[in-house]
C-alpha cells in the first residue's frame, strides 16, 4: 500500500471543493478514517489540517509527454466554470477513466497552457489501478484520444513523483511572422505583426529579462501566485527568414501569461514604440502598465519540460 495523498491532490480536492464538485473516488481511499482533514476558510483563503493519512492500494504512477495543437482548446486546465469549452486535462482525463475500468482518474500537468497555446512536450502524470505495460498504455491513449493531442511516451514513475512539483525548467518558443501580408499557412502557429521590426533592439532587449528578477510587471491580471521572482537562463531571438522570428526562453518558472506580455513588449521596442530600457523600468517598478500588451496565444509553444533530476 502507498502513501497517496500528496500536497497536490490536496490542491486538485480544493479546486473541486470550492465548485461543489464531489471528490473522485479513487483520490479518497475506503480505507479513509472518519476524518481526513479539517476545512477553515479565514479572509477567502482556504486552510487545512491534516488528522489522518488516506491510503490507496495497488495504484501506480505514470508520467507521459504529450503534445497538442492549442488553437480548438480553451487551454490545458479544467475549467468548471466553462462547461462547453474543451480542455487537454478534461479530454485525457475521459480516456483515461475508460481505460481504468470507468474509475476516475486526475491528470497533474507540469505547468498550464493558455486558450490557443500550443505544446510540443508537456509533462503530465497520473495513477491508474495496478501497473500497465507502458507502451500499450501510451499507444492506447495516443488512439482513444482527439486528433490535436498526441501522448509521445509514457514511463512508470515512483509514487511520489509529481510533474508539477518535481525541481525542473521549461524551454518557451514564440513564433512571429513579421511580414505586410500574413500567410495563411502560418495564421495557427504564427503571430503576425506587419510593421518593421528592429532585430537588434530586441535582442539588446531581451539580455536584460536574463537573471533572476521580479516578474510583476510582465504578469496578466489574476494570478495567484505570491511569489513572483523567476530565473530566466536563457532569451534569444533567431531570424529564421526574411519574414520570420523565433523567441526562445528558459527559465525555472513562468508567471500567468509572463512570456506573452514579454513578447508583447519586446515587440513595441522592435517598433521603436518603446526604448530597450523600458524592460529595467518594468522589473524594477513592478508596474503591469508600463509594459506592452499581452501577445497573440497562437505564437506560443511549450517546447520541453526538463526536470533537473534526470539530467
């Protein structure tokens, strides 16, 4: 028997909890004492104390890759609220409950995607009943599953694993089309911007997003995250064409919609609308305002996860 309830499903039980959704029954054991744990709510914030552990039998821990096309989904999370939207995690998580004989199953991802972010190789994991061949599990998911998501691999993990919460780095990519006439080949996986761009501010711009620094300024309204200081390792701008702009960025984390409103200014000092100081007086105000507007989603790729771990 094995330890299951970790801080994360914790979280997911919240999340359930504040919509009045009843928790699955495969994250609250039989097993379960007549009481897990207290709920207190003091100024809107949910508190917890533990009274006894819940434990599950016979459960195993997966992690798998997996890629899809963002442009039909309303991002990657569930979201409750949006009934008829579509979501990676919601869509997984169906095909997931059919293949552990109709029990639910809770898909943790490594980091959220946004409405029309795409992902080359997001992290996911989650527990299903005894252990599966992971091959045959990977290529039964990869099938049962919608045509803009592909599962590329699929490993056994230790029980306490989590893709979330396990040390690790993502790599970003953004794709800009910088031409007069958008082509229509591009308009899923490109953003477009048809003035003149100077590839040289933006790239003297993007040295000083490099470091550890306090993203507050570069953070969309509504995240909920206190702590906004990021390493960013890596911000590099490659021209691919005459007409095209990759923006890449590595970093140990990424605020809601950090790297967007990133591009976004990024692009007002390619177009001479803003200096390439602008980027010190945003870190060091901390003030939303002072920098661009949040880029188009269509650009943007989860390109790898990399946990530090496994290096």
């Amino acid at each position: 028997m094995n330890l299951r309830i970790l801080k994360a499903d914790v979280i997911n039980l919240f999340q359930q909890l504040k919509h009045k959704k009843s928790p699955p029954n495969h994250v609250i054991s039989k097993t379960l004492m007549k009481r897990f744990f207290v709920i207190k709510k003091l100024n809107n914030k949910i508190l917890v104390s533990f009274e006894n552990s819940a434990i599950i039998e016979n459960m195993t821990r997966y992690k798998a890759i997996i890629a899809y096309d963002g442009t039909n989904f309303a991002g990657f999370q569930s979201q409750p609220q949006q009934k008829n939207s579509r979501t990676v995690q919601e869509e997984l998580e169906e095909v997931l409950t059919r293949l552990n004989s109709h029990k639910p199953v809770i898909l943790q991802g490594a980091g959220r995607t946004d409405a029309g972010v795409h992902a080359l190789a997001q992290v996911v994991h989650f527990d299903l009943q005894a252990a599966r061949d992971a091959e045959r599990l990977r290529f039964a998911l990869d099938t049962q599953s919608a045509a803009d998501i592909a599962v590329r691999h699929v490993e056994e993990v230790a029980d306490d694993w989590h893709a979330r919460f396990a040390p690790h780095e993502k790599i970003y990519e953004y794709y800009l089309e910088n031409s007069s006439v958008r082509s229509p080949f591009n308009r899923l996986y490109h953003a477009h911007f048809r003035y003149h761009l100077d590839f040289d501010k933006m790239c003297n711009a993007l040295e000083l997003l490099v470091g550890t620094h306090d993203f507050t300024g570069f953070t969309a309204s509504g995240s909920s995250v206190d702590d906004k200081i990021r390493t960013i390792s890596q911000a590099d701008l490659v021209r691919l064409d005459e007409e095209n702009f990759k923006f890449v960025f590595r970093g140990n984390g990424f605020l809601y919609k950090q790297v967007r409103n990133m591009i976004g200014t990024l692009i007002k000092i390619g177009n001479d609308r803003m200096p390439i100081e602008q980027i010190t007086r945003i870190l060091e105000s901390k003030n939303r305002n002072l920098a661009g507007p949040t880029a188009a989603p269509e650009g943007l790729f989860l390109k790898e996860v990399i946990y530090l771990d496994e290096q």
